[in-house]
C-alpha cells in the first residue's frame, strides 16, 4: 500500500485509481447532445434527476478527453461504493499524489481531466477540489445525486467556480438515436415513408418517455419503474436531505402535481386541497416542499411572464414533470393525454435548448403556453396543440397567438401540432406551423 503525505492510500481508491486509468468502452451506451462548455477554470458539475444517466455522461466525457489526450490524462473515480463510507478528506489529497507519482512528466505541465463521480459523500470535497483547481493544471467535473449536490451549494461551496450543466431524460432526437433510428439527413429531405415512421415514434415517445432505463420494456414494468424512481426520489432528495417529517402530505403534493402535467398549480390552492384531506401543514411547507421537488429536477414550475415580481409570486404557476413519461405512470384516468404529453415534451426541449421560459396570459384572458427566451436573443410565442383538426380547439389557440402578438412585437409565433396531416390542415399568416417531430428535430440539422 502506497503512502502520501503521510496517510496510507485506501485500497479501494487505489483499485479505482487503475481501474479509471484503462480506456473507455462506451459500446453500446447512446452518445447524449448534452455537452461542458468551453469554459477554463471552472468546476463542472453535473446535475439532474435520478436514473437520467449522468454516471454515463461522465464515461462518455472520459472517453471523449482519453480519445484527444491519451488514457493518463483523463481519470474517472466512483465514491458511490460503502466500502468508502466515512472516507476522510486527506485520501483525496493521497489519491492526487499516488496519481502524480506514477505519471511526475504530467504535473505543471500537461492538463488532466478528473471526472468525479458521487464525491460529495467524502465530507469536505469541495475543499479539495478548490485546491486542486488552484495548485494544479487539471480540469474537473464532478457529477451526484441531488440529495447532496445542489446548484446553489455548489456555488456557495466552491466560491463561484462551479458551472453547472443539467442532464435530463432523453430528448426525442436522442430517444431515436437510442433506437439506431436517428435519421441522417435533415426533416425537409424525409421521404414520406420516413416521417410516417418517426411520426409514430414520437407518439410513443410521448409515453414511454426518455429515462434510459425504461426503453424498450414492457408497459407495466415500466410504470413501475417510474413509480420507484419517484418513490427513491422522495426518499433519499427530500425526506432524508430535508427531514421531512410530514411524508404523507409529500406523496399527496406529489400526486397532485404529477396528475395534472401542464396545469395551473398554486400553494394556497395545494394547501386548502391538503386541509380538505385531513393534512395539518402550513402554507410555508407546501412552499417549501414544491421547492425540494424543483430542487430534485422531479418538476419545473413555469411562471407567468411578466416584469412584475409580485406578479409572478401572486399569479399560479403551470406544473410540469421532468419527463413526459412519468404522466403515464401517475394518471389514474385511463386515458391517454397525448397533449399534455407533448406540452411537457416542448418545455424540457425548450429548457435542454437554454430558453428562459414563462407563460402568457393576455388582458383578454387567453393563454400561450410558452414565451420562450433563447440565449442567442431569439423570443417565441409557442403553442401547443396536439388536437388540430378540432375546429374549435385550433380557433381557441390561434386567438391567443394573436392577442398576444402586440406585447410580444419581436416573438416568432410558434403553433406545435402533433402531426403533418395537422399542420397541413392550418395556414395562418404570420404563425408557423410546425409538426412537433420536425420542431424537436430541427436545432441540430446543418
């Protein structure tokens, strides 16, 4: 067993240590879109739900940065192992000098990528990882469950070093990469026959979901996995991390939202429905849980849009979960929802694409469902409609697009329908109409 600095190197580690030297084989596993940005002298941290796949996320990086700088150069380390349990902070410090002993041509002089994977159970870490940073010529990512890695500690922790990058479910490009079916040529080149096939994947899509785990197996067994990532979830990211001690007030929140993807959703009206049933808790818990909910990537919260903050605390906000699958595994009617499916699809997208997002209600009373802000500077007025063939429903959504189009000057004017039978039905001037499989496909064509 080596030593460094005085302290013994943990076995384990030292397993570890060779093992996350050896190159890469992420045969198999579907390459995600998600990438770091190109931003020196940060901490990346890799953020995101339970069972999204940011462990593989990290392999895949590792491999990518093996591939470019050699096999040395880029080390990937698992802390989610109890044989590390109650793992001191001064092993990091053996572990860095164990790695620099065996490769002293790298140190000051090469850059390596260290690729941590559930670090922050080492009590601590981010001390290490503030002095790697400072003393040493490397580049760090650092990837957990949001029981322990939050955004905001990450900042507070790391004193403005962290960047963080959020991993979600698949997106639909990526649900049809992971079939082998991503198409190799841009929508508008699709024959037909082509669109008639992923036409009918995004409606599977819309309720399988993306959770890598849930492809491909059998409606049943994946409804319960759903319902066990949701039951971990509220487990080990909210109960444990918060000392939640009203747990069935918890599950009830979580049913209601989890209900009713894509609706209206306040506080006061989720702590009235919770006295209703018997639930003694105050309105500053049912805040405080929606906001461990967030904090856990289970839901996103969409505000009104408006300049007014007392307005958008006031005014409820529309619900959605992390992915479209997960309506399926709560809905208790029966029924299929494929608009509210493809409603919670094109918010994840809009967020995966960077947006700033919020939804509109004009002085009429109308509603859009998405004003989108891209980073670029580009604003969207987005409406969703997976029934356009409906007179009445297309006439309802059409109205809104235009009453809102007076605030929203610069906004393109977006109407997202579920098929190109549907779009083709539509001619609005001034609206693009758009099959949702060709708008979730279209960011990445040349």
């Amino acid at each position: 067993m080596r030593q460094a600095w005085g302290v013994a190197l943990h076995p384990v580690l030292q397993e570890k240590l060779t093992a996350g030297l050896e190159p890469v084989s992420v045969e198999g596993w579907t390459r995600r879109d998600t990438r770091l940005p190109a931003i020196r002298n940060k901490v990346h941290t890799g953020l995101g739900m339970r069972r999204v796949g940011k462990t593989t996320f990290l392999r895949q990086l590792q491999q990518e940065q093996q591939q470019a700088l050699g096999p040395q150069r880029a080390v990937y380390l698992s802390f989610d192992d109890d044989r590390l349990a109650d793992l001191s902070l001064s092993q990091l410090d053996a572990l860095l000098e164990e790695y620099y002993r065996n490769f002293p041509e790298f140190r000051g002089r090469e850059v390596v990528w260290w690729f941590f994977d559930e670090i922050q159970v080492v009590a601590g870490w981010e001390l290490f990882v503030r002095r790697l940073m400072d003393t040493e010529k490397v580049a760090v990512v650092v990837s957990g469950s949001s029981a322990r890695l939050l955004s905001r500690e990450v900042h507070t922790s790391l004193r403005g070093r962290g960047f963080e990058t959020v991993l979600r479910p698949f997106s639909f490009r990526e649900f049809l990469r992971h079939r082998g079916e991503e198409p190799g040529k841009p929508v508008s080149r699709l024959s037909p026959s082509e669109r008639s096939w992923i036409e009918k994947r995004l409606r599977e899509y819309l309720e399988v979901g993306g959770f890598p785990e849930a492809q491909g197996i059998e409606a049943r067994l994946r409804i319960q996995l759903l319902q066990g990532y949701v039951d971990t979830l509220l487990l080990r990211d909210v109960v444990e991390r918060y000392q939640v001690s009203q747990i069935a007030a918890l599950r009830w929140v979580v049913r209601a939202c989890l209900r009713n993807p894509a609706g209206l959703l306040s506080a006061h009206g989720l702590y009235r429905d919770l006295k209703s049933q018997g639930h003694a808790v105050s309105k500053d818990t049912v805040h405080a849980l929606l906001g461990y909910l967030v904090d856990a990537f289970l839901l996103t919260l969409v505000p009104l849009d408006t300049e007014s903050e007392r307005q958008r605390n006031t005014n409820p906000r529309k619900v959605y979960p992390a992915d479209p699958g997960l309506i399926r595994a709560f809905d208790t009617s029966g029924r299929a929802n494929p608009g509210r499916a493809l409603e919670t699809a094109v918010l994840n997208e809009l967020e995966r694409r960077g947006a700033e997002v919020g939804y509109v209600k004009t002085g009429e009373g109308y509603e859009v469902d998405f004003h989108a802000r891209l980073p670029e500077g580009q604003s969207f007025l987005v409406q969703v409609c997976a029934d356009a063939l409906a007179p009445e429903v297309l006439e309802r959504e059409l109205r809104a697009l235009k009453a809102a189009a007076p605030r929203y000057p610069r906004a393109e004017r977006v109407l997202i329908v579920l098929t190109r039978e549907q779009a083709a039905a539509v001619s609005e001037p001034g609206i693009r109409v758009c099959p949702a499989y060709e708008w979730f496909l279209e960011e990445l064509e040349p």
